[in-house]
C-alpha cells in the first residue's frame, strides 16, 4: 500500500528484502545505504540481537528523486530469516508494494530457499495478497562463493514465473543496485497502472 | 488492496487538529502515522528527531502488539504507553487505519494526554473517513489529476539513472 500525498506532494513505496536466514538481507540494505549519498538516504535502523541476527526488521528510507513534482521514496525493510520469527515476518508484509526474495546460492541453502519461499507466499496470502500480483525480483546471492548452485537450477527451483533475477554478491555490492532498480521500477509501473 | 492517498485540503484538516491537540496537551510531539509506517504529519518540535525513523518504529511497535493481541484472542490493543525517564509517548490506533502518537514530558500528564487524544480520535476520524469517500471518488473520476497520468515509462526510468 503505497502512500501518495498531494500536500507534500510525495509518493512513498514499502519495499520487503525476503529470504532464509542468513542470505545477506541486512547486508543488501547496508550496502545501499554506504552507496547513497546522505541527501538522499535516513538513518539505516536495524533491531537486530547482540549476534547481529536481525530480531525484527531493518528499515532504510531513501529518496530517489522526482518525478512530474513528486518526489520518490522508497522505504526498504528485511524481515527476520530465522524460521521461529514466523510472526514478525507477517507483520512486516503488511502494506507491501513490492518484495525481493534474496535467495542464498550455495547448495546447502536450497532447501531452506524453497522453505522461505514457500513461507512468503503464506504470509502474504495471509495479508490478502498474491505473490504472482506483487512486483517481485529475485535475487541470486553469494555468486562469489565456490559451491553454488548453477542459475538454471535456481530459476527452475524458485523462478518458475520467471521474474527479473539478478545475480548478486551484496557484501562487494554486485547486483544490488540492480535488484533495487528493477523492484522499483516494477512498483512505479504498477502504481502508474492503477492510476 | 486501497493506496493511501491524501489531499491538500484533507491534509490541512489533519494538520490543524494535531496542532491542536500538541497545544492542548501540552505535548512535545504529535504525530500520526499509517499503519505501514509512513509519517501522514506531525505537529511540534521535530528538530533533532528523525520522524522517518521513528514513524517506522511505531508502526512496528503497533504491528507487534497487535500480534501479541491476536495470539491472546483480543482484537488489539488500541492503547500503547511508554513511560521514560524524561519523555513518555502514548501511541493509540485511529479509525482502525492510522496511529496517532503523543511525546509528552513533565509538563503534561498521562490524563490530560488520554483525554485530548480521545477527543481529537473522534475529528480524525470524520476526517479519515471523509477522505477515503473522495479517494475513491476522485480514482473513479478524475483519473486525469493522478501523479501518474502523465508519467512515461522514460520518467521513471530517468528516476533510476
């Protein structure tokens, strides 16, 4: 559910960062947020554990410009990975515009992809939504790492729709800007389609 | 799913009651959030704070409770109060779409607070509700005046340059 204001004449987005635990959510966001430039970004606000492990959600609020005398804000969450914060994930669906599953490439992480996968189309049906509806990216994460899967097997274990998926090593930043690009395009279209 | 949409007159209705009530309860902040985390407006001083921020977490706050209610069989809990050493914040939910959240200090009290945000729950709410009947007017009729009508795909692909 997307917000858009007349007054301030502001459109601002909900984007959700989805995928098992330890697929490199959180580390998505925070390379966004090292790349943009202080006008354009708020302050990165994670609730995470004293291990780092995110506990409910991470927010970053970004400015992407404007458009027709509107400005563009895109406020990005992640959701907790860990399969026993199966609550907070639900709740950070609520009002999504657009959602990017980062799926984690290595071989011993299939399962737990198809596991998330599987969980976010729970969730958000739970929310009343419909994956295949939702501007959806996938993201192949941790391309770097020697015992990955090859693409082909991931699209055709987690992308049968085939939606825009992009390789990407989000701890050097590879691939993330295009995640990020493409889901917000996605969005705006989508926005544009229903008025 | 319905957009939240907001207009300037709308806008300015919402803005002077939260005014209003920052005056009445002596408050150090009022601000009212959707329940998705966006900042609809504020009122008060918001020098030193990051509204963003904090919009985010308060709606994160209220979507927790309102898990917890679930789990515990109530429909929610439309009143959250957090007591700090210095500052507390009463947050409560408003026409079961926005929340509307109060940072007072000593210089108020949890009384006079409840009891503003009570009668200022009851304006926002006409307001709300007057705003969503022209929301779906306006998306039925006058489509030519959405941002979006005359935006291209080359506009928005200028955004991600």
């Amino acid at each position: 559910m997307s917000f858009i204001n007349y007054s301030s004449r502001e459109i601002n987005c909900k984007i959700v960062y989805y995928g098992p635990g330890l697929c490199g959510k959180t580390t998505n966001l925070q390379f966004i947020y090292k790349k943009t430039s202080p006008q354009q970004k708020g302050k990165l606000i994670s609730l995470a554990t004293e291990t780092e492990r995110t506990l409910f959600f991470d927010f970053l609020p970004i400015a992407l410009g404007d458009m027709r005398g509107f400005k563009v804000r895109f406020h990005l969450y992640t959701v907790p990975g860990q399969v026993f914060y199966a609550a907070s994930r639900k709740l950070i669906l609520k009002g999504v515009d657009g959602v990017v599953f980062v799926a984690d490439s290595q071989i011993e992480r299939t399962d737990a992809n198809i596991e998330s996968l599987e969980d976010l189309r729970i969730n958000l049906a739970d929310q009343g939504y419909e994956l295949e509806r939702l501007p959806f990216t996938m993201q192949y994460n941790k391309r770097d790492l020697p015992n990955v899967v090859p693409v082909a097997e991931l699209d055709s274990l987690l992308n049968p729709d085939k939606v825009p998926a992009f390789e990407c090593v989000a701890t050097s930043g590879r691939g993330v800007f295009e995640t990020l690009k493409n889901i917000g395009k996605q969005v705006l279209m989508e926005l544009k389609k229903h008025y | 799913m319905s957009d939240f949409v907001m207009y300037e007159e709308e806008f300015r209705r919402v803005d002077e009651e939260l005014r209003r009530l920052y005056q009445l309860a002596n408050a150090k902040l009022v601000f009212l959030v959707d329940k998705n985390g966006q900042l609809i407006a504020s009122a008060g001083d918001t020098h030193n704070i990051d509204t963003t921020a904090l919009a985010s977490l308060t709606a994160g706050n209220i979507a927790a409770t309102g898990g917890i209610a679930k789990l515990l069989g109530q429909k929610e809990f439309s009143i959250l109060f957090h007591e700090g050493d210095r500052d507390n914040i009463h947050i409560s939910i408003v026409a079961n779409k926005v929340i509307l959240a109060v940072l007072f200090d000593q210089r108020s009290s949890l009384g006079i607070v409840r009891l503003r945000v009570k009668k200022s729950t009851g304006a926002l709410t006409r307001i709300l509700h007057e705003m969503d009947k022209k929301a779906l007017g306006e998306k039925r009729g006058r489509a030519e005046l959405s941002p979006f009508a005359e935006i291209t795909d080359e506009d928005i692909d200028q955004l991600f340059k």
